[in-house]
C-alpha cells in the first residue's frame, strides 16, 4: 500500500483517491449524478469525483455553494477551476454562491504577517471578482472584515465542537487560533442558511478540505440550529507542474492568474513533468503516457472542453505521433486563453474595494444571521 498524507495543511505522497473515500467515509459519485449537474468537464471527467448529499443539492429550487480561498499568495491555475464551475452552477442553477476569505486562518496556520496576508487578499478579492459572479446572488466575506457576523457564529458554534473532536479530525493544535478556527469556517459553511432559511448547500471544494466540512456537518447535526448539514463535492488535485502533488502557492513553477503568455509558455517548458520518452526515436515507437503528463492532465481537467479533441490528443500522444513538445505547446495556448479573457475582464474592473461593495453581505442578512444563532443560544 502506497503511503500518503492528506490533510488540510500538508498533501504528501501519490493519493490513492478511492482509499480516501474510506478514510473521509465520502461517497463515490454515481452516473446518474453526474448527468444531472450543468455539464462541465471538472464533473463530466469525474475530477469532481465523490461527495456528501449531493442528491439534496441537485433537487433544491434555489441551493448554495460555499467555496473559499485562504490568501496565502497570488492566486494560480489549482485555484482557478473550482471557482469558475461555481459561477456555472450559479448561471444554470440559479444557485446563490458564498465565498469566505479566511484571512485569520493564514496568521494562525502560516508564517505570514498581517500585512502580507493583506496583501494578498487584495489581489485575491480582484481575481475573484474577474470570474464574474452575480452580484445578486454572490457574498464575499471577510474574516477580519465581516467579523460581526463571523465571530458571533464561530462563538456559538465553537460551544458545539469539542476538544475530541479536534484531535480526531486535526490533530492536536498548534496554537489556540488553530484550535478555533474550525468554528469560524463552521460559520461559513452554515452561514447561507442562517442568512436564507434552511436549505441544501453543496461545498465544492478540493479533498483535503473535506475535514472542515465534516466538522461543521457535525455541527448541524446537532440540530440546535435552523441549518441541514451542507453537502460537499470533492475534487482531485490538479497536480503541480513538476509532478505528482498538489499545486501551491509557495511552489516556485507555480502559473498564476497574472502570468502572460510567455511566462506560461516558459514555466511549462521548463518545468512540467513530461509523459513523453526520453529521445525522439524512442518516442516514436513507444509513445508517451498520459496519465503522468502534467500538460495532459491540465487540458483533461479543465482546458480542453471537447471531449473528441482531447481523445485525439490522448490517441496520438499514446501512439507516439504527437511529441511531448507539441503537447506542451497545445496546453500553453489552451491556458494562455483561458488566461487572457481572466486578465482582460481583472483589468476592466474599477477599484476593488468599490467593486466588492456590491458583493458584501446587507445589514439585513447580517441581522438574520446573528439572529438565527441567538435565538439557539442555550
């Protein structure tokens, strides 16, 4: 058995994705499940590829998503995918979308000033705000910023999770900010329906998140609050460019969502990790292999959307037709479009903080949220 870690702060080893399932106790997603989602090749490939009460989510009028982002750097290519399939269940489900910058957690959990979290919360939020949600229906919520409402639910919340419980699923903290902060992304998981009235909740989001939302299930579980458990949809991880692992922030090759052309071309030349044979001939005659080719595995999770095409390329590839330059040459311009449109609409944006003012939460949701929670408070 290949050894491996995956936890909320550390993604070691080459993850056996169906014995995690049994560790996290999630579920395979069905076929029948995945044809009802919106099409997408994140679910249609099965990258989306377990979860919890998915079935709930599917059926609701009018359900949530809660996705969020730490800002620990610039925000890069692992991240990109998640938020823009919240954006299409957004535009075809109606679905409301919640998205918590925890920027406390990064001061408890990283080596990282304030300010240099500041920093990148910044550049995060006008990222964020380049995927084009539906100011109608999108909240962005700040720790630090939006702590009437965060902290008075991490509060009560934090009554509910217990010292066991935290060891169980964490380990034993570091300091008392880690030990807390499962209450605070507890208050972003529930907060939607605090604010909205009970209802499903699905938190897409990578795998080695999902210990944050058993957490806060366990929470609702406890039904002293008028919230369902939220569902999550789990995902695999886009691996780094130089291999098997999970794409970072801190990791120098990392492309990010302010890369240019030429600097995505020069990262993925330099330093993605090939499926292709060592010489030409060799190639020719053996073909290269998919399956471990970083190039390849960006086109088939997200940057490819034809499906014929990217059989065609896995076809040539594997027969040794198409060469591990052409395949890095075809996911460079794939990602330097999808990069392209992603800049073009960050530059078209105003001021960012003027720009969020339309995606903060009102007084009244504020209100209703600190409401649910009192009126539970033993």
């Amino acid at each position: 058995m290949t050894e491996f870690t995956v936890t909320p702060d550390a993604v070691e080893g080459d993850v056996d994705y169906e014995e995690l399932l049994a560790r996290f106790g999630a579920e395979e997603l069905t076929d029948d499940q995945t044809s009802r989602f919106p099409d997408h090749p994140l679910v249609r490939r099965r990258v989306f590829y377990a979860g919890r009460d998915v079935d709930e989510f599917l059926a609701a009028d009018r359900p949530s998503i809660v996705t969020g982002i730490g800002p620990s750097g610039p925000m890069h290519l692992g991240h990109a995918p998640v938020f823009y399939f919240a954006k299409r269940l957004q535009e075809e489900l109606g679905a409301r979308v919640y998205v918590p910058l925890s920027d406390d957690e990064k001061y408890w959990f990283k080596d990282q000033t304030l300010a240099e979290t500041s920093k990148y919360l910044e550049s995060n939020l006008r990222d964020l705000l380049a995927v084009g949600f539906d100011p109608e229906l999108t909240r962005f919520v700040v720790d630090t910023e939006d702590a009437d409402v965060v902290y008075p639910l991490a509060t009560a919340f934090a009554k509910d999770i217990t010292n066991s419980t935290l060891e169980a699923v964490y380990g034993e903290p570091e300091n008392v900010g880690q030990g807390f902060y499962p209450a605070v992304q507890t208050a972003h998981l529930l907060l939607p329906q605090l604010v909205h009235g009970e209802h499903p909740t699905l938190v897409p989001i990578a795998v080695d998140q999902d210990p944050h939302v058993r957490v806060s299930r366990d929470v609702a579980a406890k039904a002293r609050y008028p919230v369902q458990k939220p569902g999550a949809l789990l995902m695999k991880f886009l691996p780094a460019l130089t291999g098997p692992g999970k794409m970072s922030s801190s990791e120098g090759a990392t492309i990010r969502l302010t890369d240019d052309r030429e600097t995505v071309r020069e990262k993925i030349h330099e330093h993605a990790y090939s499926g292709g044979k060592t010489s030409l001939e060799e190639h020719r005659e053996h073909g290269g292999d998919p399956d471990v080719d970083v190039p390849f595995q960006y086109l088939a999770a997200f940057f490819e959307d034809d499906d014929e095409e990217l059989a065609r390329i896995e076809r040539e590839y594997r027969s040794g037709e198409l060469l591990s330059g052409e395949m890095k040459n075809l996911a460079i311009e794939r990602i330097a479009d999808f990069l392209d449109a992603h800049q073009e609409r960050r530059a078209a944006l105003g001021d960012t903080r003027e720009e969020l003012e339309r995606f903060r939460l009102t007084e009244d949701e504020r209100a209703r949220a600190r409401d649910a929670v009192d009126l539970q408070r033993d």
